[in-house]
C-alpha cells in the first residue's frame, strides 16, 4: 500500500520494451486506451473505481537507488537505460471516467496520451488497481441492489488475499453501496464509517449467554447488536436479548440502534420467527442483521422468501467476488502521433471479434433519455466529434450492425464521460472523498434501467461507434486485408 514505492509493480516485459524503445530512439507519444470485455457475472454493468489510487501511483512514480541496484542485478538491463530510469517522471496526459460511475464493455476507462516508454511503464500497475477495486465496487453495487434499500455493511478483511486487497476492497465497496466496513484501517485512511458487533467468543467468554448480552450491552448502549445464535437462536438467543433490551428500556436507557444478529441457520425461516418474537415484546424497531457467507443471489432469495432481515454483512463473497473473481481489463495501443501532430489509428486484430480493437484517440459520450433520465446508450467516438441533440441520431452495434435505433431530436442528451487526469505530469483534477463517491455511484446507478439491473439475463445497454469512428476502423480493416493477400 506504500505508493512512494510502486515502480517496480509492474511485469519484466515493460521494462524490456522500454530499453528497446530507448536503444532504438522511439519516444513517440502516443495513445493506450485500457477498457474491459465483459460484465462481472454476466451481469447488465459495472461500476468504476480505483482512480484515485492510480493518482497517487502515477503522482510518486519514481526509481530509487535499490530499484535500479535490482534491475542491474538482473543482468539484462543497460547502464545508459538504467541512469535514464534515475530520473524517470511521468510528463503525459491521462483521461479518466471517474470513480463511482457506470461503465459498461469495450469504453476506455483511462486513456493515456504520453511517450511511448512511460505510457508502457504504467500499464500493468493501472490495471492492477482498477481491475480489482471495479471488480469489488460492481460486486457491492450488486448485493445492494438485492438487498433492496436495506443496509449492507462490508466485512471481508479476514477472507481478503492480503491486506491491499482488504482495504482498497472496502473502499470499493462502500463506492459501490455499502454502508461502512468492519475495516478499521480503511476507516482511518479514507474516512468512511466502521461497523461491528461482536463474536461468537465474546459470548463464549462469560458464564452464560445472558450475562455476556448484558455486559455488552452496558459497554455499548447506544450501538447494542447482540449475535444470537452461539448455542440456540430461538430458545436462547432472541429470549436472552429480549430480557436485555427490557432491562435497559426499564433503567432509562434509550434504545436507539439495538437489534440481533444471525450468522447461521435458516435465516428467513429464524428472522422470521425473530420478528414476531421481538414485536410481541413491543421491540418493532430492533434491527433484525444476518450473515453467513451471504452474496446477491442468496439475499435476493431470502427477500423473496419474506426473510424479516433488514440489515446484511456480507464478507467473502463480496471481498473476493467469489462467483467472478477477475475483472478482466485490458490496455491497447490505439494511435501513434506523426510528425504532424495527428495520431494515426492503430488497431490490434483477432480471429476473436470481441477482441478486435477501436483505433484511435477517442472518448466516450452517454445518451441518456430526457424523458425518463435513463441511459439510452453510450457512444465512443474519436475526439474532437460534435453532436446536436436538437437533431436525430442514428446509432448501430458495431459488431451486429442490424442491431440500430433512431433517437428523435430533442428526445435525448448527451454527457461526456472522461475528464482529464493529468497534464504534462501534473495531476490537474481532484479527487471526491468515498463518500461523495458513493453519492455519486447512487446517481449513476438510478440512470440504469431495472431490466439491466437484474441478475438472470440483464438487458443490454449499447456501447456503439459513431459513424466517423466506424469507417475508419472498417476502412483500416479492409485496406490490412488487400495488403495481406497473397500473390
């Protein structure tokens, strides 16, 4: 987590192309666009996260004495490249949609525009971190979707794959939906509430059950979740923490957050039976919590079996995206700057379609329905393209071409989503605090459709290519094809 010490986060091969770009005098600026293939979990969409950690990494990024001692142990690299490495500094540009909004396939999420040696530096440490946190952020957005406005706290530290993984990944998630984290050290770096209760040790630790409730409850009289299911839930538990919450209503004491928590059993079944236990005990507003290696399909099924549970902790599932544990981001050159100025498109080809990228210096706009503020599709287009909403607009999958839909002018807007990063080296753009993130995420998560939302066969939404973009890849397309027949 020490970003003053991130350079060598990166593979071997970048730093062997960047000695043959030195030897070779290539210090072309160009163009790499990174941008991901598919959804997480087959899902409609996913959440963007991780910039401000990019930020910082591209802010310290440097060699020191031992980094370049190492690589000259390695044996493989030159004295002259090394002292070059001494006083490596970022000096490019980076675009960037920003953390907490949708995303969907195939749009750049950063795009760099630098020298060829330090846009290739950089690549493997920017998909490392926005690969993972996009990951994490999508998977809360999910499970707090199925929770259906009910609370859902994140705490997976102790199953996370190391402590990088613990804490970003709780930022993340609280990006992405949750209401804080069991993570004390995430709460410290990032300002984002810490939440918890108690283990099934502390109950263990006391003679019996009640007094265990009680003692906690003395400590903790204004945040008073008791777990209930160390010995028997319905015949222990709950009656142990009824006695509790009546002593404490009978000395004066207000019951403000108070509940009980389940971390295993048939939690609709047991929160149900919670419930009307504690609501004959004129206990209405007691919290009813669970757990139990909960993800988004098993929550939506206990809400559709009427589990009286209104607050969730989720830990593995979330923290490691079990169901989907990889993002699957990418980064590819897509334009070489000539010596005029332009930037020629580039493009990488495959026998896979998906794989085939879009060329070019691009960005992204979002097309959105002015009657229902819903997303409509996005458009990558190349930069510098003009578009009148007052006007009709034709827009067309680019890899199933049939597949278009006119919008009616004046029917629609249009947002564009990247903002500029960095210029010249220097970060020009201010991070938002997680909080204000995860505001923001709930805006852009109200912009999609509840069709996209949901997990079985979740509706598209379109990423298309306007008119200018897709003849200049079909063009380069079939002019590689003439060049390479053969004879």
């Amino acid at each position: 987590m020490n970003t003053d010490h991130l350079a060598l986060l990166t593979d071997l091969y970048e730093l062997s192309m960047m000695q043959g770009y030195f030897k070779t005098g290539n210090h072309d600026t160009v163009v790499f666009d990174a941008f991901y293939r598919a959804n997480p979990d087959n899902g409609g969409y996913a959440i963007c996260a991780g910039l401000a950690q990019i930020i910082e990494y591209i802010q310290q990024l440097h060699f020191d004495r031992s980094d370049i001692s190492y690589l000259k142990s390695l044996g493989i690299f030159k004295d002259d490249f090394l002292s070059y490495l001494e006083n490596f500094r970022f000096s490019g540009d980076i675009y960037a949609i920003p953390e907490g909004t949708v995303i969907f396939p195939r749009e750049p999420l950063v795009k760099v525009i630098a020298p060829i040696m330090e846009a290739q530096l950089i690549e493997t440490a920017i998909l490392n971190i926005l690969n993972h946190q996009s990951l994490i952020a999508t998977k809360a957005a999910r499970v707090c979707y199925a929770a259906q406005g009910d609370s859902v706290m994140e705490f997976g530290l102790r199953r996370a794959q190391g402590p990088d993984a613990g804490v970003y990944g709780a930022r993340a998630a609280v990006i992405g939906g949750c209401c804080g984290t069991s993570n004390v050290l995430c709460g410290k770096l990032f300002n984002v509430p810490v939440k918890g209760t108690h283990a099934h040790s502390w109950i263990m630790s006391f003679p019996d059950e009640y007094t265990a409730f009680k003692t906690y409850a003395e400590s903790y009289p204004s945040a008073c979740i008791l777990l209930v299911d160390t010995y028997d839930t319905l015949k222990s538990g709950i009656p142990n923490a009824i006695r509790v919450f009546q002593e404490m209503r009978s000395s004066g004491i207000p019951l403000t957050s108070y509940g009980i928590r389940m971390d295993s059993g048939d939690l609709a079944y047991l929160s149900k039976k919670a419930r009307k236990m504690l609501d004959e005990a004129g206990f209405e507003d007691a919290v009813i919590s669970a757990s139990n290696d909960l993800d988004e399909y098993l929550i939506e099924n206990l809400k559709a079996q009427g589990a009286a549970i209104t607050s969730w902790g989720v830990g593995t599932n979330l923290i490691t995206s079990k169901n989907c544990p990889a993002f699957g981001g990418v980064y590819k050159l897509a334009a070489i700057q000539n010596q005029q100025g332009e930037f020629v498109p580039k493009i990488k080809l495959s026998e896979n379609t998906e794989k085939i990228t879009n060329p070019g210096n691009k960005t992204i706009y979002r097309i959105y329905e002015k009657s229902s503020g819903k997303i409509k599709a996005d458009l990558i287009c190349l930069e510098g393209e003009t578009f009148d909403c007052s006007k009709d607009l034709c827009i067309f999958d680019p890899l199933e071409t049939w597949k278009s839909t006119t919008l009616k002018g004046s029917t629609y807007h249009m947002r564009r989503l990247p903002v500029q990063v960095f210029s010249q080296g220097q970060c020009i753009y201010h991070s938002p605090s997680v909080m204000e993130i995860q505001k923001y995420c709930e805006q852009e998560k109200s912009t999609l459709w509840n069709e996209t939302k949901r997990f079985a066969n979740p509706s598209k939404v379109y990423v298309d290519l306007s008119d200018h973009l897709f003849e200049m890849k079909r063009n380069i397309l079939r002019n590689f094809s003439k060049a390479n027949i053969i004879q």
